[in-house]
C-alpha cells in the first residue's frame, strides 16, 4: 500500500500513542460509569472502541488532506452510550458536561436537523477533550430504538452498496416514524407512572386510602407506612418476642381475592379484624415459649379472621394458604386445625 508521507506520520503518531489511548478509554469509561450509579442513572449500555489502524489509513486515505495531526482526528477513541428513554439522552449529556470539558465548535446536536429519514442517526455528539493530552473523544448518546434502527437501516439500506428502490426507502421511512413515536410514548409513560406514584405516596401517607386503587405500586407504598405493625407488635409482647421481617408482597393477592378493591378496603380489614387476628394468635403462642415471630403473622390471622367473620369457613383459610404457600393438599388439613382453633375465642361468637 503506497501511504503518502503525510498519511505516515500520523500513522507513526498513532502507533506511538495507543497506549495512552487506551489507558484513556479505561479511564473515561469508568468515569462515567461511577457517575451514572452514583446519581442512580441507568442506561441500557456504555460502549467504547479505540479506531484500529486499519480503520484510521481508510479515513485518511478518503479525508487525509483534512488533517495536520492526529489531534484533528476526534474520534480515534469512542464512546456510546445507550440510553432506554428518550428523556434519558439529555441527563446523560448533563453528565457528559459536568465531567468533561467539551469541544462545543465540534459537537453536534443531530437531534435538531429533523430530517424524516434520520431517526437512527438522531443522537447527540459530543467532542471531549482529554486531560493532559492533545487529543479529543467523542461520546454518542442515543436511546435503545435509537440504536437499534441505525443498525437496522444500516444493513439494509446503504451497507451492501445496492441504491435501495424508493418503495423500500418508503416504507423505511415510515417505521422510522413509527419508531420515532414509539421512543417519545415509552418516555411521556415513564413520567405519567412517576406522577402516578407520587400521587399515590401523597394520598397513602395523608390517609387517603379510599382514593388509592389497589395494585402493586399502591401496596408496596401502602407497607411503607407499616400499617401491620401495631398489630405484630401486640402479637410479639406476649411473649416479649423478636419480630423478623418477611416481605409482605404477597398478601396483595390475597387482599385481591378477599375483595378488596382501594387501600382503604385493607384499612377497614384492619380496624374490623386486628382484635379477632391478635385473639388467634394469643391462642397459639400464648402457651409456647416462641420468641421469634414473623411479620406476616399479623396480616395472615387478620385475613384468617376477616375470611371467618364474613362466613368464609376451612375453604376460605384453604383459598388464602394456597394463595400464600401455593397449592396443596396440606393447606387444607392447616385450614381445618386453623378453625378449630378459632371456634372458641370470642370474636367466633359475636
């Protein structure tokens, strides 16, 4: 291969400064992940690749007469990250800037072109400079669809060097905006569910529980204010008992089942119940020397008390173990030694 001498000394530059490049992909990639897990960022990917020197003589072989030395070349080191939300890409930019200084006469922001067919190449471009050195690196930042279709459309549109017929390009096109608004609804949801949470840990933690359906996010944020605790501790002061801590979790089913359609439904269980739940469970600890108790003794006895008070029987308590335990044929003889259990103490017989 016949290099111009120009094209050779950078090459030369190149060779002898690859360890300093490398040593800077480490480092700059570092840098940034203990940044994003510092502040509880998460991005689907942190890509990085130092230009091999066949890459670089291709470049220059096209684009050589551009520049003087290796420092005008801003790319010889990478950078990717790949974000899962669309709003994502900007607070990682945020970071881009608050760690590095950045070359803004470089930097492109391809997002404002708004050029139909570019949906994959719609990321940001930052140029960075590297400390102590004469170079720069450039760091890409796009979301997941983002990434995906520039792949995508770089196999079947341009790489195999064959002019793609205009129906095809089309329908390109097309799923390129679908993709387009795929990105943006995936982002406007994420923040519609983070506003749902806040609102429901507001109304949870006001005691607005009838205005909170029930459902996963609700319950998890409806245990945090540890509504089954004054009942577990009156359970553990019969026998001066320690109380560990299960996850709750699982009751959500159980509540579903039993009817129970708002929080507020749970809190009603709660005041109807916690007097029958601490009476069955004072008869079955009451004589033993147990001094370690589970967290979801409460809630078990009082959805064992509601099931009794509302008529529900063995096959009730059978339904809520399965629920709780999965399926078994065991469940139902515990169920049967639950009522007999039960059928004597005093909420039995109101």
């Amino acid at each position: 291969m016949d290099l111009t001498p120009h094209i050779q000394s950078i090459l030369d530059e190149y060779r002898r400064d690859l360890p300093l490049f490398r040593e800077a992909e480490a480092r700059v990639k570092g840098v940034i992940n203990d940044f994003l897990a510092e502040n509880g960022l998460v991005v689907a990917s942190l890509e990085s690749r130092i230009k091999t020197e066949g890459s670089l003589t291709g470049k220059l072989e096209l684009k050589g007469s551009k520049y003087n030395s290796l420092a005008d070349i801003t790319d010889i080191l990478g950078l990717r990250v790949i974000t899962f939300y669309l709003d994502d890409v900007d607070k990682v930019a945020s970071v881009l800037e608050r760690l590095f200084e950045v070359d803004w006469e470089n930097t492109v922001d391809k997002r404002k072109l708004h050029e139909i067919d570019r949906f994959g190449y719609m990321s940001l471009h930052y140029i960075c400079y590297l400390k102590d050195t004469p170079y720069r690196f450039e760091v890409q930042v796009r979301t997941i669809l983002q990434h995906a279709w520039a792949n995508m459309n770089h196999d079947t549109g341009y790489k195999s060097g064959i002019e793609v017929p205009k129906e095809y390009l089309r329908n390109l096109n097309r799923l390129a905006g679908m993709l387009e608004l795929v990105d943006e609804q995936f982002s406007i949801i994420r923040t519609d569910l983070t506003d749902y949470r806040r609102r429901v840990q507001s109304l949870v933690a006001s005691g607005n529980l009838d205005e909170v359906p029930l459902d996963g996010d609700t319950f998890r944020s409806f245990l945090k204010i540890d509504p089954f605790g004054p009942l577990n501790r009156r359970i553990a002061a019969v026998n001066q008992a320690e109380i560990h801590e299960d996850t709750l979790m699982p009751f959500l089913a159980v509540f579903k089942g039993l009817g129970c359609n708002t929080l507020g439904d749970i809190g009603k269980i709660i005041k109807e119940s916690s007097e029958a739940a601490y009476q069955l469970a004072c008869y079955q600890i009451g004589i033993t020397d147990l001094d370690i108790i589970s967290s979801s003794l409460g809630p078990q006895n009082l959805c064992i008390a509601h099931i009794l008070k509302q008529g529900g029987g063995p096959l009730g308590i059978r339904i809520l173990l399965d629920t709780l335990n999965g399926a078994s044929e065991s469940n139902s003889a515990l169920a049967e030694v639950l009522l007999e259990q039960a059928s004597n103490l005093p909420f039995m017989n109101q």
